[in-house]
C-alpha cells in the first residue's frame, strides 16, 4: 500500500491543473487599467495580505478600489447588460412600497399554508361530505376552490359575502369565518395582491424574473432538476476514472479485493462522530479506499483519495469553508477506532488514523483531498466572484451611491470609502475579503479526473 500511495500522490502533484486561477496584476498600476473586477480582485487581496502583516493599506489602492467599485457599480445599474439583481435590491431600498412588498412576499409561503389550513377546517371536501346539498354547500365548495387556486382576494370576498347569506346559521362556522376573514395571514396576502398596482411593484417583479425564476415556482423546479442532473452526471463521470486510477494501483501493488483498491461514493459521516456538525460538510462524493487490517467486525480500509465533484469550477468556491469545517471533523477520530460510514454501496468502516490524515493545514487542503470536475476549462475565469460582487454591491454605501446616481447625481468614488474601511471589520465582508486566495486554493486542488487517471497510467509504466 505505501508503493502505490507513494505513486499516487505523485500522480496527485504531477496531474495538470486546466482550473488553475491566473494571476492577479503586478501592481497597482496594472490593475487601473485592468477591468473593473480584476481592479477590485486585486486591491482585496492587497488588503487582505496587508492585515495579516497588521499594516495598512496603500493610499493608492484604496483610491483604486473605490474608483472600480463606481464602476462596477455604473455597470450593474446599466439599462442594457446590467445587473438586474443589483437593479431590484436598489430599487427596493429606495422605494417604502416595494421594500412592504417584499416583506410580505418574505412572509408569504407561510401565510398561504395558514389560509389553506384554515379554509380547509371549514370546506374541505371531506367536510362538506357531511352538510346537505344547498347554498351553504355550494358556497363552501367555491371557497375551497378559491383557497387551493391562490385567489385570495376572491377567497376574501366569498367569506363577506358569506357572512351576509341569512342561509348561513352556524354560529361556530360564523365565527371561524370572520376569523379567518380578519387574520393577519389572510390581511398580508391582500395587501400583497394589491401592492401589484404599484409601478415600482411591477418593474421590482420584472428585474427579478431577469435574474431567474422566482423560488418555488415551476421554473425554479426545473432549474433545480437540472443543476441536480448535471451534478450527478459529473459525479458517474468522475468515480468512473477514479475506478480506472483505482485498478491502475491495484495492478501496481498485486492486491486483490477485499484487500484491493476501489472507489466508493456518497460516503456520510455516521452520527455520533466526533466535532461539532454545524455547518461542516458530511457527505462526500468519491473516494478511493484500500482494504488492511481486519477485526473480528471485518475488513477496515483507508482513505488514500476523497475527492468533492463539481458540475462548474465556480461551484467549488463556496463550499470551501464548509469542506474545511467536515475534514478538520474528521480528523478528530480515534486513531485506533474503526467508524461505520454509510455509501451508495451500504456500508463501509473506515480506519480513525487514515481520517486523521485528512486534517487540512490552516486554509490548504492536505494533498489526498482534491476537487474532481469535468467541465471545460473557462477561457478566463472570473477574478471576482459572482458572490463577492453581490455582497460589495449590497454595501449601504453602494448603495447609496447607487441612488444618487439614479437620481442623475454625480457622486465622487471617494463616497464609496466606507467599503473600503468595513473590509478589514466586518464579518460580512471576511469571505469577499479572501475570495481570490480562496479560489486560487480551491482551483489548485482542482482537476480533471481523466487527467489524474492518465498521470497515473505515466507513472505506472504505461
């Protein structure tokens, strides 16, 4: 095992990295002329390494950021090609209408399950199975009707109209209705429908729709299937060359199952591990473990490979912290102890000492744990993510930048100062912070597992 674990973190330093992020500019100068993201990239990092030497900034990158970050911001608020997200988000913090509106959207899933719960305890089918035909049957069943398509201004007018109907005699019914009629959960879902006749409502709606269907609606379900088909296709695709890498060290080595290498996947972490769970990664896609010792429970095999797949290079970046918390959980295992992981094939007992090996150094990841995606490579990555923009983006300074340019003002970038200064303060802003040495660490643990494979069939002699 030691020949071909030896061979295969060979293979792991030798194996091409095509995800690799390319350097930031040489300097301050370089980057002025550099796109506004690449300029604002650069002076995050500048201001991240200069807080770890305790030592403050340069002026002339902090008038760099600010002078990129009007920029980006002029660019997001541009009519064609801009940031609709950005859009929307201005747009509601400037306007007392549409912020009500999105509050009560906020609210909105749960006060649709409080009407249809309360509807239902009046006129569900079930119910109305039990009071004779009539006018008060029939208005129940509309009003059930009404509650199961949403139309919740005409659910409210059958319940004032109902309550008009001499047919109506219940008292009980009588009282559950005005209730319901006068209930806070109901009154939101009104005022939501009628904030609709607001302009700003409207073209809130429409910036939204721009930047993707909205959660719970049809499209969102369609989307969600396919991020979640094509990151299963990524995952076959990936164990399939890990298979081959697998076979390749158990021809090196001449051990056979269950002593043998193979690849397992979905391995979980069983509960009742050691560490603190929250927020720590705990089910991981692919490995590639050796059988060894066994016990009177069976054989015990080790870790010698984990890999995370990503469908995207830029998926990896935000599930680097994440990964960090569930590999330094792992290494708190009893190094003599066997674990009973949960995988795609059943069960699997994994030794505590080759977990502890996973434990990653600070922020980089410890050789034999790597990021597999078979994408193609991007021609040029982006140097600021999609989420650290957002979150500068989001500033209440941008944002007030943001108005006064809309209100055809020419603000000076030097009013974007209190961004700059919230960088090395403010939690909020540590991940923007710390983005491109992020993803410079998650791209370099990154690679094609078909690449891995080929490296490994070159070490191996053919």
């Amino acid at each position: 095992m030691e020949q071909a674990g030896t061979l295969l973190l060979e293979a792991l330093r030798a194996a091409p990295r095509r995800y690799r992020m390319p350097p930031l500019p040489a300097g301050a100068d370089a980057a002025a002329s550099a796109p506004p993201d690449t300029a604002l990239a650069f002076a995050l990092e500048v201001a991240r390494t200069a807080g770890l030497r305790d030592s403050p900034p340069p002026d002339d990158v902090r008038a760099l950021f600010t002078r990129s970050l009007a920029q980006l911001i002029r660019a997001a608020l541009a009519p064609e090609g801009g940031d609709a997200a950005f859009q929307a988000l201005a747009l509601r913090t400037s306007d007392a209408e549409v912020d009500a509106y999105v509050r009560l959207v906020e609210q909105s899933n749960a006060d649709r399950r409080t009407v249809r719960a309360l509807v239902n305890g009046l006129a569900h089918p079930a119910r109305l199975h039990a009071l004779a035909p009539g006018p008060l049957h029939d208005a129940l069943a509309q009003l059930h009707q009404l509650a199961s398509a949403q139309a919740w201004a005409e659910v409210a007018d059958t319940m004032r109209l109902l309550l008009l109907e001499p047919f109506l005699q219940d008292d009980a019914l009588r009282e559950a209705l005005q209730a319901a009629l006068a209930g806070e959960a109901l009154q939101r879902l009104l005022r939501a429908g009628a904030a609709l006749q607001h302009a700003g409502v409207r073209r809130y709606r429409v910036l939204r729709e721009q930047h993707g269907p909205a959660a719970g609606s049809q499209a969102a379900a369609q989307q969600g299937r396919a991020a979640a088909r094509a990151g299963e296709l990524a995952e076959r695709a990936a164990a399939q060359a890990l298979g081959g890498v697998a076979a390749l060290l158990e021809r090196h080595t001449g051990r056979a199952p269950p002593a043998g290498w193979r690849v397992v996947r979905n391995l979980r972490t069983p509960p009742g591990f050691p560490g603190d769970a929250d927020k720590a990664k705990d089910e991981w896609d692919a490995a590639i473990v050796c059988g060894g010792e066994t016990d009177g429970d069976g054989a015990a095999h080790g870790i010698v490979l984990l890999a995370e797949v990503k469908a995207a290079p830029a998926a990896a970046t935000p599930d680097f912290a994440r990964l960090l918390r569930g590999l330094e959980r792992l290494a708190l295992a009893d190094p003599d102890a066997r674990y009973t992981f949960a995988c795609a094939d059943g069960q699997l007992r994994l030794r505590g000492a080759s977990l502890r090996r996973l434990r990653p150094d600070g922020r980089a990841l410890p050789p034999h744990v790597v990021y597999c995606c078979c994408a193609a490579a991007e021609l040029q990555p982006a140097m600021l993510s999609a989420g650290s923009k957002a979150v500068l983006l989001a500033e209440p300074a941008s944002l007030a930048w943001a108005h006064r340019l809309a209100r055809g003002e020419a603000p000076p970038h030097t009013e974007l100062t209190p961004v700059w200064e919230a960088l090395a303060v403010e939690p909020r802003l540590r991940a923007a912070l710390h983005q491109y040495d992020t993803a410079r660490a998650v791209r370099e643990a990154m690679l094609h597992p078909d690449d891995l494979l080929e490296t490994v069939a070159r070490l191996a002699g053919g």
